[in-house]
C-alpha cells in the first residue's frame, strides 16, 4: 500500500521531526550550561520512528512512548516547554519536578503514559489498556516502543504473550538502534531479525527501515488497521542506529567509527528532506518558515523553563496518594447493560475445539476475548473441563 | 442467619462490586472457569462473563502490568496472585510502575492485588509467605491483611473502591475455618483503621492476619491468670493506625507485637519504633515481640509448628512483660 500522506501532512513530519531535533541540540546546549538536572537520552538519528509511528494513531489511541521517543510526544501535542521543564526539574514541569526527562504523560485528554526506567513494563501495560478499550466498546490500539536491549527482558516475553493471546489491539515498536548502552545488539539475541520474536507468540510482525518517515508512518498506520480489526497485535522492527552514546555522559567510544559514517549517509531529516524537494512537496521558503518557527517555539519555551521556578522543598511530601484528587472514570462506547448479569452471563465451561488434534491434547480455545460477543453462549464444548460453577 | 466463612466473604465482596459497578473486573490465573485456586473467585465468570473474569497466561508481571493499564483507563480491575508468593515475580510492576504512578506523573491506579499468604497449612517455602512488608516499604501502595470475615468483605469493597493500589493479603489458613454472620446490607470497612478486639488494662498485643486470633487465644488464657490483656488487630499495615496503637499504650504501657512474618524488619520493629518515639514516657518495660523465626516458611509440619508463633508463645512472652 502506497503512503497516502498529503503534501500538507509530509510538511507536518518534517515540522515535527525537525523540532525533535532542534529541541534536542538546544538541551545539549543546556546540558552544556549546567542547566539540566539529570541525564539527557539523545534519539539523533531516531526521529522518523518516534515521529512517523505517533503520527499514523489516531487521536483517540494509546501511546507510551520511551526515554528516546520525545518526538511521540511532540506529535501527541506536548510542547518544547514540557520537555524542557522536565529535564529543568522545574515546577513548571507536568511532574512538577517529581520526574525528569521524558517521563511523564496525560491520561486523560492525550492518552500518553509515562515510562520507566525498566524496560518492557509498558508492553503489559499497553496490553491492558488495550484489553481496558475494547471491553469498554472503544476502537482504539495502544503501542508502545522498546529498544534491542529491551527486548531481553522477562516482561517483554510475558507482555506480548498476553497481548497474543488477548488479541489485544496493540503495536509494540521495536526500536532496533544496534546498541543498548555499550552492549551490541548480537550480544542481546541471536536473531538476525528482532521482528522474528514475534513468531514465537503467533502475532505478525513486519520489519521496516527506521530512517525512512513515510514507510515508517505507512507500516505503523496498516499495522494500527489491522490489530483494530481485532487480527491482533502487530510487532514492528524498526532498523536504525543510535548515532549518540546511550545519555550525554556517554562518548561511545565502543562503536565502530565505520558504523557511524555508514548510518550518517542514511540520516532520516537528510532523507526527508530530499524527498520533499524531489517531489517538489515545498520550496526554500516554506523550509524557511518551518525552521523559524521551530527556532522562536524553542526559543519561547527555553525562556519559560529558565524563569519557572524549581518545586517548593516541601511539595516533595505531596502526592503519593491520591486522596479523592482524580475521578476514576471510563469512557463507555457500548451499553454497560451487555456487560453486567443477566446479559454477560455465560456457562463456566471452556468452548474447546479440535480436542486432540495430531494427538496433542486441547488446542485452541474459541473464545478469544473480542469474539465472545455478551450474553451469547459459547458454543458448545467437545471438552467439558469444569462444569459446575453458579453462586 | 447463615454464618460466612473468611473466603466466602471475600467471593461475596467480588460478586457485589462486580453488580455495582460495570468497571470492576477480575483478572488472574485459574480465576475463571476453574474459580480460583481456592475458589474465591467461584461463579464469577458465570455471571459476569469472559470479558469481565479473565484468564491469563502464568505471567505475574503481566497480570499486574496489564491490570495497571485497564486502571489507566478508567477501570477498576481485581488482579489475582494465586498464592501471593508469586507477587515476587511481579514485584517489578508493583513497585517501581504501580506504587510510583501517582506520585511521578499523577496517574492514579485503582486496582486491587489480592491473593492468598500465610502458613499453617504445611505449603511449604513458596506457598506460606507473608510477603506483606516488601510493600509496607514501598509508598504509594496500601496494605490491607484481614482477621475475620467482616473484615474481609469490608476492606475488600474498600479496597475495590479506593483510587489506589491496594494489596489485599488474605490469609489462607483462615478461609475456611472462620465464619460469622455478616450485615445483609452493602457495609465497607475504612482502609487504615484498627479495632481493639478484647479491652484489657495489663499490656497491649498488637497483631494482625491469623495471629489475631492466637493473640485473643492468648488473651483469655491470660485473663485465667490474672493478667488482662488488649488486643489489637491492626487490620491496615500501610497505612497504618499509629493512633489506636498508640492510645491503647498510654493506658496499659506495657506494648507485644506478635506477627506471623518473620522478625528481622517486621512491623513490629516500626511499631516499636513509634511507640519510643511517641510514648516513651509511657512505657513500663521493654516492647516484645512474638514473631516466626528469620528463616523462609520450613514444610514439615513439625518445623512449620516451631517457625511460626503461637498462642502458648503469646501467653509465655506476655506473662513474661506483665511481671516486668
């Protein structure tokens, strides 16, 4: 399938990926001056995959972006000031200086969450959401990102293996940039191909070239039609190299310089930026005009963050608890009639087929969540393992 | 009236939140069709459906994990450890993403973690824990151990109902062999508040979870000696009720903790730490303590009798600090 991005919509990825950039080179800056608190997790190189897969989502789905992933949030509608006053430990910031970096989100208007530091949390946890949304009737994919390294973890294994047998309508990016910290990626796992993991769960996987914005945008929107047709989740490798070393303090002097002159060739804003001009999708003007007004938002948001004040000392006591501060509340696209008794009630039995198939026993169960509709029986099972249930 | 045991109060707190409120859902292993374990969670899916009563793969992380998420969006999900010394396997997403969400960024996680714990009935090392002080450690989470099945229904709406993580220890030793007449109507139990169980002048035991009733075991065996003892069931560790405690060693200054978790960082050491912070003054001899020994939960029945602690080691070490 042909990427059916507008003109208008290609100027809006290069606005985005621009500004992911631009952003990130002025937090060097501050680094430079002191002025970021902790560590500072560069995505040079990384851009078309935060930026292209945030942008295929429609509004009203999930995302959990990762540390190196602040184009996501750029595309969900953050600005430079959360981003900066963030790294600033300001009490302007969405955490109010409780977090740093990327970690924060807004689950009520933006459907972002906020990472851990942990890597491969987020996959149960877009799971759930996931399973959270179809239950309460909506249309809606979750997605989440992780890196090679992130991908040797226990939960990753765990997560997507109940989001494969949930069918749950989520997209795991895999983020392959070649290095997790100082450790290459032939030293997390012995695949050739990262997206290969997902044979393991039963769920799809495509591999895409990660420095390519359009075909990055374009796998990631497909893979969105396909796991909210309730096919599944989709697990999207994305090739790319990590250009920087793993934070600010980090030279990376372990990578090989050949493979960095390599990946060079191959930046993504390069490549996009050729493409618009081939394809005559703008001018020199129009490239001005974006980058001045990428250049004067940071400068704004910069300014913002150094005249916000630092959090009150004792705010620190603020906030473990919430106290009656947030409302719990669903969003209901479906009638809660279907899902409470007499309507949900079902008979406690597992509606298994193809009992003793190739003589291996039960094999696959029928009732795979988003096809049980409420209040239709299950069909009738070949097996009955446990009949007898009722209060 | 029927009487209710201590697991049927806690199937009955599932059943009536699950009518209540649409949002509720229960999630875990075998909770399903099978109905539990041990079956706490019996019928459920008969009534409420598969999308409401959902079983999982054996993934402790993810059952936490994607419980976390269903309360991201606006649910209010029940995640089941079968036996809760499996919540190891999921202390990660506990910790670090559950305990950590609110404080970090504001996201509020509304999900009950529930399962069975304690010893008593020769589980051996991974079906016995008290696993409850890891999180006592943690801010951000609240932990709820219930002595009597009153309690365990009303604490477990409350915990349904509160717009935190909420770790429900239930003790399996008392499932079935408590019971009690329960109100009809819907009642609730307020999270972080203790009951004095028997009123004494003498000294303080301060308990929680099945000791509670080796406490009161204790208690009247003592009372045939003299010596009249009050008995506190803490029934919340985190938070906990430093007031009750605290008022009830004013009166008897004498204060024993007796807990089935083992004794090197037990809440007996934090209590006994409040009590000489707050009411040193008020105190008439040194604070003891009644606690399983510092080794993991032994199987043979015989090791088990001599790990954990029991009325008659109430009674000895409570007649011991009387005649202090």
């Amino acid at each position: 399938m042909a990427s059916t991005l507008t003109p208008k919509q290609h100027l809006e990825l290069y606005y985005f990926m621009r500004l992911n950039r631009e952003l990130e080179e002025q937090m060097v800056r501050l680094f430079r001056q002191n002025k970021i608190v902790g560590g500072l997790y560069p995505s040079l190189g990384q851009e078309a995959i935060s930026v292209g897969t945030a942008y295929a989502l429609a509004p009203g789905d999930w995302i959990a972006p990762m540390i190196r992933n602040i184009g996501a949030l750029l595309v969900r509608g953050f600005k430079p000031r959360d981003v900066v006053t963030q790294h600033m430990a300001r009490y302007t910031s969405p955490t109010q200086g409780k977090d740093g970096t990327s970690h924060f989100g807004d689950l009520k208007s933006r459907h972002v969450v906020s990472p851990t530091s942990m890597l491969g949390d987020l996959i149960p946890v877009m799971t759930g959401i996931a399973m959270a949304g179809r239950y309460l009737g909506q249309k809606i994919v979750t997605m989440t990102w992780i890196g090679d390294g992130g991908t040797s973890t226990g939960v990753f294994h765990e997560g997507l293996n109940l989001a494969a047998v949930q069918k749950a309508p989520f997209l795991l990016i895999v983020e392959n940039n070649q290095w997790a910290y100082s450790t290459p990626v032939e030293k997390q796992s012995a695949l050739r191909d990262l997206a290969d993991r997902a044979k393991a769960y039963g769920i799809k996987s495509v591999i895409v070239d990660g420095n390519d914005i359009v075909a990055v945008e374009r796998t990631t929107r497909e893979a969105a039609a396909y796991a909210r047709a309730g096919n599944g989740p989709v697990l999207i490798e994305a090739k790319t190299m990590r250009m920087l070393g793993h934070a600010q303090h980090d030279a990376a002097e372990y990578v090989p310089k050949a493979m960095l002159e390599a990946w060079k060739q191959r930046d993504p804003l390069d490549r996009f930026e050729k493409l618009l001009t081939e394809k005559k999708l703008w001018d020199a003007k129009t490239k001005k005009e974006i980058d001045e007004r990428i250049a004067s938002e940071i400068r704004a948001d910069v300014e913002f963050a150094e005249n916000s004040p630092l959090p009150p000392p004792a705010s620190a006591e603020e906030g473990v608890y919430c106290e009656g501060c947030h409302t719990i509340e669903a969003d209901w696209q479906r009638p809660k009639e279907q899902v409470m008794p007499p309507r949900s009630s079902v008979k406690a039995e597992w509606p298994l087929k193809s009992y003793a198939a190739n003589g291996a026993g039960p094999r696959g169960t029928e009732h795979a969540a988003p096809k049980t509709k409420p209040g239709k029986k299950p069909e009738r099972a070949a097996v009955r393992i446990r009949a007898k249930a009722g209060r | 009236m029927a009487e209710t045991t201590y697991l049927e109060a806690i199937r009955q707190a599932m059943f009536e939140e699950m009518d209540r409120d649409p949002s509720v859902v229960l999630i875990g292993e075998d909770v399903g069709v099978y109905g539990g374990a041990f079956k706490a969670s019996e019928g459920l899916v008969a009534r409420y459906g598969w999308e409401r009563v959902i079983d999982t793969p054996i993934s402790e992380s993810a059952i936490v994990g994607a419980a976390i998420g269903m309360s991201y969006a606006g649910l209010r999900p029940i995640a089941e450890m079968q036996f809760i010394d499996f919540i190891a396997c999921a202390f990660e997403m506990v910790t670090n993403f559950a305990a950590k969400s609110h404080y970090r960024w504001g996201a509020p996680v509304p999900m009950v973690l529930r399962g069975p714990s304690g010893g008593g009935v020769h589980g051996g090392p991974f079906h016995s824990a008290n696993p409850e002080m890891y999180f006592v450690h943690t801010p951000g989470l609240k932990v709820v151990c219930p002595a009597t099945a009153h309690d365990a229904k009303g604490l477990l709406k409350s915990a349904i109902r509160d717009n935190n993580p909420v770790l429900f220890f239930e003790h399996k030793f008392l499932y079935r062999r408590i019971k009690e007449e329960l109100p009809v109507d819907d009642f609730t139990v307020p999270i972080g508040k203790a009951a004095v169980r028997r009123e004494g002048r003498d000294l303080t035991i301060v308990s929680y979870a099945a000791m509670v009733h080796a406490s009161l075991e204790a208690a009247v065996q003592l009372a045939g000696e003299g010596i009249e003892a009050e008995v506190i069931d803490l029934r919340t560790l985190l938070p906990l009720d430093r007031e009750t405690i605290l008022r009830s060693v004013r009166k008897t200054n004498k204060l024993l903790v007796v807990h089935e978790d083992t004794r090197t960082g037990g809440i007996a050491g934090e209590i006994a730490a409040i009590v000489t912070e707050d009411a040193f003054e008020e105190l008439d001899g040194p604070i003891r303590r009644v606690t399983s020994l510092d080794t993991p939960v032994p199987y043979a029945p015989g090791l088990e009798e001599y790990f954990l602690p029991s009325a008659g080691k109430v009674v000895a070490a409570a007649r011991e600090l009387a005649h202090y």
